[in-house]
C-alpha cells in the first residue's frame, strides 16, 4: 500500500473555500470534521508510505461511543507481539521542496501474538489533522514490538471516525477518556497509559494529560504552541495565494463558533494551566512547528520534561526519523532510562 500523507490537504481546502466568505464562514470550515472534505484538491504529497497491504487489515476494527457530541471513534489494538518491523527511506527535490518516501516491511501473524514478556502498559497513538489511524501504524508496531499494547485511533472528524466538528483538542480530550474507558483492561503494573501524538495529534496528547490523571507518560512530536501562527505557516507552506487576513478573520470567529474563550485552543494556555511534563521533538527544517515553538513549550512544561532536535527533519517527514527517535521514545515511555537531550543525528545520512 502506497500511502499519501499530504499533512494538510485538508486545510488547503478550507482556506480556498473561504475566500468568497466571512470570518464567521470561514471559522465554519476550520471546525468542520476534515473527513467531509472532497481530496481532489489536495496539494502534492511531501511524504510517501509504503508498507504491505494487509498488515492494517489483520487488526480490527472497534468502534467507541463518545460524547457529547456524539461521535463514534474507530480504533484498532495492536497487542505486543515480535513484528519484525524494518524501515528504509529515501528523499529528493522536486522544485523547492523536499518529498520523502518511508518503506516498512513487518511479519503479522494470522493470529494475535502471545506476548513473550509482561505488557508495558496501554500507548495511544494519535495522527495529526486531516490524516488517519494508518499513517501512525508503524509506530504502533514499534512499540508493541517493545511491550505495549498500542491503540491506533481515528480522531473525531478524522478517518473512520464520525461528528460533524472538531473542536482541536477541547472535546477531543474528554473523547480519549471515553475511549480508554472502553477497552479491555488490564491489571497490575500493565496498566499505566501513555499516549504519543505528532503535530495535532501531540497538542491533543498534550491537553489530554492535563485533564486525565490516568496519563503517565506523553511524547510529543512537533506540537504547535498557538493555533493562529501554526495556520498561518500551513498558509504560507501550502496556499500562499490566501490573503492572510482572511485566515485571520476566520481565527477570531472560531472561538464563538466553538463557544469556548480566546486563548482555549492555544496549547500554550494548557501548559500555563497545568504543567504537564512529556518528551518534545522538533525537526530543525519544520516550517510549521518550528524548533524555537516546541523548545518554549518544553521551558513551559513541568520537569521533568524533554527535548529532541533532530537535524534536517521537516515537519511532515520528522514522526518517520525511526533512527534517531525509537529508542529515545521507547526509553521515555518505559521510563527506564531518560531521553537524550539535544541534537540527534540519524543514521541514514539520506535524511
């Protein structure tokens, strides 16, 4: 299976459909579910991934009842099992941006594998806006490879997942919580939870601890601080012909449209709140995160926290940077070992 991950197809989308509204039209279309958007004008995809075409399949399909609003969660589990995940990548130029294609190769038996070992405890794993369950699958079988039970999850408005709206992260938060309540438990020092996001996915993991004391341990990869200036930099990356005061416009109408106060979709506000700590990672060429975002939310966050620099990464391609992130992340989650603080440098020198 050859997936697109065009990060932010979607909002591209909201962005040319606002430019013969309102603010009030537009911050309609930044909060409508992104799975009810058509793909045909999607931009070019930056990252490519490869793996076998029945691996997702060989894990079911659940459905949580969350809310309200009421939204149904797809999710699937991958329990901990030998996978034999393996990576390969590669990366060229096409005009002024760089694509990127990750390759994984895993072994899924027909069955669910007994685990050879004790499990670690229940990780969930959430993607980033617009995008679904299946562009974090290697990382769930990463870490079910480590001892976790790992939970792929569709968000509201994303992938399988239905409800008309999203709230970025306010109502999303609370939906996690349902969801966990949902699964099969497990007893013992097995079940401590963590959870591990990229972009949207990390502020939602984020809020999520701030709110759920069942959390133990976050990893967050390219989180954005404020909304307005990581929308502004998608505008800037993906649709420059937008009028930025249009995009404005539309920011200032969202908090009306969500009923929630100004400053409330702000993961800088969580943090300020209730300080969360969590291992941050930033990808020094992120154009919409950038390293000095991430880096403020980690001086903000509580101790102790973490933070990764990994070199050339730019924010669409940094969750796959398996070289330099796995074993940091994994030391984090199992909490055996601290992270590495700094910079890493990846082993594919192609990256």
């Amino acid at each position: 299976m050859r997936w697109k991950a065009p990060q932010f197809a979607v909002l591209t989308i909201v962005l040319s459909l606002s430019c013969s509204g309102c603010g009030s039209f537009m911050a309609r279309r930044m909060a409508q579910a992104p799975n009810t958007y058509p793909t045909w004008f999607a931009p070019q995809a930056r990252v490519y991934l490869e793996f076998g075409s029945r691996v997702l399949s060989r894990f079911p399909e659940h459905f949580a009842s969350v809310g309200p609003p009421d939204a149904r969660l797809c999710y699937r589990i991958i329990e901990p099992g030998d996978y034999r995940l393996k990576m390969t990548s590669t990366n060229w130029l096409e005009g002024e941006h760089e694509r990127f294609k990750f390759s994984f190769n895993a072994v899924v038996p027909e069955s669910q594998p007994t685990p050879s070992k004790p499990i670690r405890g229940t990780v969930l794993v959430l993607h980033g806006y617009g995008l679904e369950q299946a562009v974090m699958l290697p990382w769930a079988l990463r870490l079910a490879e480590d001892g976790w039970r790992a939970v792929l999850v569709d968000l509201r408005g994303h992938g399988k997942s239905n409800g008309r709206r999203i709230y970025f992260g306010l109502q999303e938060a609370h939906d996690l919580s349902q969801l966990l309540d949902q699964l099969p438990q497990v007893d013992g020092p097995s079940a401590s939870v963590a959870v591990i996001g990229e972009s949207y996915g990390a502020a939602l993991a984020l809020r999520w601890k701030s709110v759920e004391p069942r959390v133990r341990g976050v990893v967050a990869i390219a989180p954005y601080s404020e909304l307005l200036p990581a929308v502004l930099n998608i505008r800037r990356e993906y649709a420059k012909w937008m009028p930025t005061a249009l995009v404005k416009a539309g920011y200032r109408k969202l908090p009306s449209v969500l009923k929630v106060e100004p400053g409330e979709l702000d993961t800088s506000t969580v943090l300020s709140r209730n300080r969360v700590n969590a291992l941050f990672i930033a990808g020094a060429r992120d154009a919409i995160a950038p390293v000095e975002v991430v880096t403020r939310l980690e001086r903000q966050a509580a101790s102790p926290s973490e933070l990764i620099v990994v070199p050339h990464a730019t924010h669409e391609a940094l969750p796959y940077y398996f070289s330099a992130l796995a074993q940091p992340v994994l030391d984090w989650l199992d909490g055996s070992a601290p992270a590495v603080t700094g910079q890493l440098t990846p082993r594919n020198p192609g990256l």
